[in-house]
C-alpha cells in the first residue's frame, strides 16, 4: 500500500515573468529550480586503451564548458513553474522573488508552497 507521506523539496525561484495567454491575458510565471551537484570527472578502470585515457581530460573539459553544468560543478534542475493571473499575483499579501529558498509540498489532495 502506498504511504500518504507528503512530497516535500526545497527549490529557489529563479525567474519572475510575465507571459502572454492565447486568450490575450498576461500571466505571471515563477519558475523554482534545485541545484544539484554535477558528475565530477570522468573515472576510467585502469584496464581501459590508452586512447581511452587521452580522451577522459578532454570529456572534463567539454562537460566543464557547457552553461548547463558550468564550472561550478552544480547544474539547475527545474522542479515547478507557478502561472498566476495578474488579479491572483496581486491578491499574495507576501510575493516571492528571485532568490527566495522555497518548500515545495506534494500530499494527498493538495499542493503547498512556502518560504523556507
């Protein structure tokens, strides 16, 4: 039987934007991302070709290069994108902003978002 334990994840809000409809209304989308470490360098058994071991450094290097994984080491994940009518963006008596640490909670029934 499946546990009724909720979800829970803690995400940053990344981005703030308002997007165009097909109906002409704006919303505005926040998105919420996690931040997850990388794979490190890339590890080859000792019984590998030696053409094997010179092309490792340079695999690094490519994965090092790529915005997506930087060199930082950690990658965004996106985890949840929020669309709210301008009315209901308005309504938050308390708005987030672009580098608020939040809680994402998934249960039974429900979906919960609060500062961290």
């Amino acid at each position: 039987m499946h546990s009724e334990t909720p979800v829970r994840f803690k995400a940053v809000v990344t981005n703030i934007s308002i997007v165009d409809t097909y109906w002409g209304e704006k919303v505005v989308k926040v998105d919420l991302t996690e931040e997850r470490e990388t794979p490190s360098t890339v590890i080859m058994p000792a019984e590998q070709s030696e053409l094997a071991r010179e092309i490792a450094p340079m695999i690094s290097q490519i994965f090092r290069a790529i915005p997506l994984f930087g060199a930082s080491g950690r990658a965004r994940l996106p985890r949840l994108s929020l669309y709210l009518t301008e009315e209901e963006w308005e309504k938050l008596s308390e708005r987030p902003t672009i580098g608020d640490l939040m809680e994402v909670e998934i249960g039974k029934g429900h979906v919960g978002l609060r500062k961290a």
